[in-house]
C-alpha cells in the first residue's frame, strides 16, 4: 500500500463552551471530514500533493463555518478582504494572493497566480485578472455573508467605541 | 484561517493556506497566511506547514520557515522543530495560535498554544481523525 498523509485545519481560536452546541460540535467535526475526504480521494489514487491540499482547502473555504471564502470574516469597514496561498515542495513553486474579493475560491486564485504567472505574489486589480483568465468561478457580496461574521464585526466595534480592552488572543487569530 | 498540508505518495510535499483575516482587522492588512515562510511553506527536503493565529507574530518570526530550518541545520526531527517554535518562539512572544505540518515520511504534528484549534487528519490507511479542542 502506497503510503501518503494529510492534515488540515479550520483555524485556532477560543472555543466559547456556551456556544458550543452539540449540533454546532458535529458541524465542525463533518466541515474537517469533508475537507479531508476531498483530499483523501486524490492521493488514494496517485494524486499529486498540490491536488490535494488545493481540494481540501476549496472544501474549508465552501464551508462558512471556518474564516475563509464563504465564512470570511469583516474587515473593520464591512467589507471582506481575502488572502491566500499554496507552496509546492517538490519544485518550491508558490502562489499568493492578497486583499482580494470575488473568487469563490481565494486559493484557486493563489494557485493561478503560481502557475500562469512567473510571481509569488499578487494583489488587487491584477490579481483577480489572473483569476479570471484561469476562468475561477466568482461570486458576489451575499454568497460570502453569514450574519455569525457580520454580528461579531458589531460586537468588536461596539466593545472598540467604548474603550474596552479586546483581550481575547483568538480575535486576532485568522 | 484554514489550511492544509499533505505528502503524497511520490513522498512530494505541499501547504496551501486560506484565511478572511481578523474580524475588523484595519483595511489592507496582511497577516501570515499569503507570507511564504510564515504561515504558507513547502520544501521536500524538510517539511510542509499551514499556520493560524497572531499572524504580525508569525510573520516576524517566519514561523514555518524557521520549522523547516531547524530540521535542516539543527537535523531536528519535524516534531521537535514546531513543538518548539509554536510553544517557545510564537508562544512566549504573544503569538497564540498552532499549525499543521507533515515531513517527507508523512509524520503529520499539529501543535498550539492556544485554547483551541480544528483540526483534522488522514492517511492511507482512511484513519479519519477530527478534533475541534
């Protein structure tokens, strides 16, 4: 049996007890499951490593419950900026993206950015051009919304108007 | 922010890392995740590492590049190298968070000084292992 391995991650942060339904509980589990079946899927059959990590992140990202893609969280003006990227450590090729909105995929648009340009990292305007040549789906403003992110960009700026000290470490967590 | 890293079966190593930021994070700020070396890194000779936490702190201390350094010059094992700079260089420097990352032998660790972290892994034998604290 050939051997390969893959792990992923929907972020660190506090875990609020309170608010940690059971329902809530299995959601996370099966958001981590799907990723790693996206991945999975590919290396069983001879997939390369990018392939892999490339789907299992697509998976995370179509997940509004982690903070990327579709759960993106709120910038401090109400809009959402995303940032991605990919490393490939057979040829330490790599692809980033930053401050970008619109590709249902920001990782797709990191991957472009590796394998259609000759840079590492690209921003705005020209960014989301590569995107689209590499022909990524967009979406718009309401397919990234979740009123969890949208409540809890009011909830920071309310607790910033009055002064109050923001010492949870997993508010500055991605 | 979430992330992946994988060794696939040519032993070939990749990350990749995706993240909306910080919730009211100041527009135009970049924390680790698009920043090669801190919270995105690959090389087949070392390791592949996906990070998520207090990215300015990531960043300044190139958390997944200084991983794959102490593999490569200290001949520390994976485990050593991420327990020691998520615990000690990240840890003690107001760098709460974790990371994923796996060596070209496919050993997968997943440290954090945080309080929690999801995380999930995978591996030939469709050993399918999640855990969210």
């Amino acid at each position: 049996m050939t051997r390969f391995s893959l792990a992923v991650h929907g972020g660190a942060g506090t875990i609020n007890k309170a608010t940690l339904t059971p329902e809530l509980e299995v959601r996370y589990h099966e958001g981590l499951r799907t990723a790693l079946r996206a991945g999975h899927a590919i290396l069983k059959d001879g997939g390369s490593a990018m392939d892999a990590v490339t789907a299992a992140v697509c998976a995370l990202e179509d997940e509004p419950l982690f903070n990327a893609g579709r759960g993106a969280v709120f910038t401090s003006e109400g809009v959402q900026e995303m940032d991605a990227a990919v490393m490939d450590g057979k040829t330490r090729e790599a692809g980033a993206v930053g401050g970008i909105f619109g590709p249902r995929n920001p990782i797709l648009a990191a991957r472009a950015v590796m394998e259609s340009t000759e840079h590492v990292m690209l921003i705005g305007p020209n960014a989301l051009q590569v995107a689209r040549n590499a022909d990524l789906p967009f979406e718009e403003a309401p397919y990234f919304f979740t009123q969890s992110r949208w409540d809890a960009l009011q909830s920071t700026l309310a607790m910033r108007a009055t002064g109050q000290v923001d010492d949870d470490p997993a508010r500055r967590h991605g | 922010t979430v992330g992946a890293v994988a060794c696939d079966a040519q032993g070939n190593l990749a990350a990749a890392t995706s993240t909306g930021g910080m919730t009211a994070k100041a527009p135009g700020r970049i924390g680790d995740t698009p920043i090669i070396g801190a919270g995105t890194y690959a090389d087949n000779k070392t390791c592949a590492v996906s990070g998520t936490g207090h990215g300015e702190v990531f960043i300044r201390f190139t958390a997944a590049a200084e991983i794959a350094a102490r593999m490569r010059h200290a001949g520390e094992s994976l485990e050593t190298a991420a327990t020691h700079v998520v615990m000690e260089d990240l840890g003690k420097n107001d760098g709460s968070g974790g990371l994923i990352a796996v060596d070209a032998q496919g050993h997968i660790v997943m440290p954090f000084n945080c309080e929690g972290m999801y995380r999930g892994m995978v591996n030939e034998n469709a050993d399918f292992e999640t855990f969210i604290y």
